[in-house]
C-alpha cells in the first residue's frame, strides 16, 4: 500500500506494481545534491545521504559513468542539460553533478540484495521529478504525475 505522504498517494496514481529491471537507477543514480554537500549532510547525521552513500560509489567522471551504462549514454546528457535549465529549481553546474553506481549491482546487472535493498531503493522512483532513462518502467506513471501536477498548476520539466 502507497504511504500516506508519497507522491503516489498524494496525487492518487497507482505505482506499476514492479519494473522492467534495465538496471539504470543502480548504474547512474543521480542525487539533486552535490557529493560534497552529501557528505556534509550525512556527517552531519542526515539518514538518507547516510543510506545513500552505504550503498553507491561515485563514478570519477561524467565519462565514466557513459562507460557504465552503454544501453543509453546520451542519459548523462539529458540529466545535465534538465538541471541546467534555467526553468527548474534545482540548478546544478555540470561539475557538480556527480552520477553514482551501487556497490550491489552484479556483472550481470542483477541486484545481489534484492531481497534486502534499501528502502529507497523499494520506493524508486520516490517522485514525478526522477530524471528517468529512457524505457524506465516508471515512465508512465512519472507522466501520469506530472499531468496531474500540471492540472494544479505545477509544470514539472520534462526529460526531452
Ligand atoms: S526503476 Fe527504471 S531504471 Fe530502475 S531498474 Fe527499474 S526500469 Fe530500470
Ligand atoms: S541495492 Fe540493489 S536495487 Fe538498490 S541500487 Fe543497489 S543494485 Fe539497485
């Protein structure tokens, strides 16, 4: 059941009840914090960056992190060029942007945990404003959130 103060719940669109498993959210994660501001914050006790940095390691570079998801490179692209949109409200310079992979993920692309993943990783995508891969299981329900915000009023920016 959708907790009571998700995103799910709140705008009353139903989460597919499981992904199609490409892998892409363990391969280039991309938090809206910069990792020295993450660091900062999960030294400072804050649990989600704490969690978050239990789990994913840093790719060095923006390269790198093409190197690591072949199945879609332009991703890297896409996620710099949304949060350097002057539309948005997280600005982000591309330097600080810092994509992450998961210490869990197997060779074969595969959640060695699965069972026992984070929670947010049982919650992603957490919300409509996930910079999704193209073909991410979650696409539409992202969309179906976003036409719901738009409907209220709130024009969330779109990955294309
Ligand atoms: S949530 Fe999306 S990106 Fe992550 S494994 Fe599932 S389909 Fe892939
Ligand atoms: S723990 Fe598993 S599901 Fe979570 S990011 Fe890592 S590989 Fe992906």
């Amino acid at each position: 059941m959708a907790k009571p103060d998700s995103w799910e719940s709140i705008l009353g669109v139903k989460k597919p009840a499981c992904c199609n498993l490409r892998a892409a959210c363990c391969s280039v994660s991309t938090p809206s914090v910069p990792v020295d501001e993450m660091l900062k914050l999960a030294a400072q006790g804050d649990e989600t960056c704490r969690d978050f940095l239990s789990v994913f390691i840093p790719h060095r570079s923006h390269e790198d992190a093409r190197a690591f998801y072949p199945e879609d490179p332009s991703h890297i692209d896409r996620v710099l060029s949304i949060v350097n949109n002057q539309r948005t409200r997280v600005k982000l310079e591309a330097q600080d942007v810092t994509f992450y992979h998961c210490r869990y993920l197997g060779e074969d692309r595969r959640c060695q945990v699965y069972e026992d993943r984070p929670t947010f990783c049982r919650d992603y995508p957490n919300s409509p404003m996930a910079i999704l891969v193209k073909g991410c299981g979650y696409t539409d329900w992202v969309e179906a959130c976003k036409q719901k915000l738009a409907q209220y009023g709130y024009a969330i920016e779109n990955a294309d």
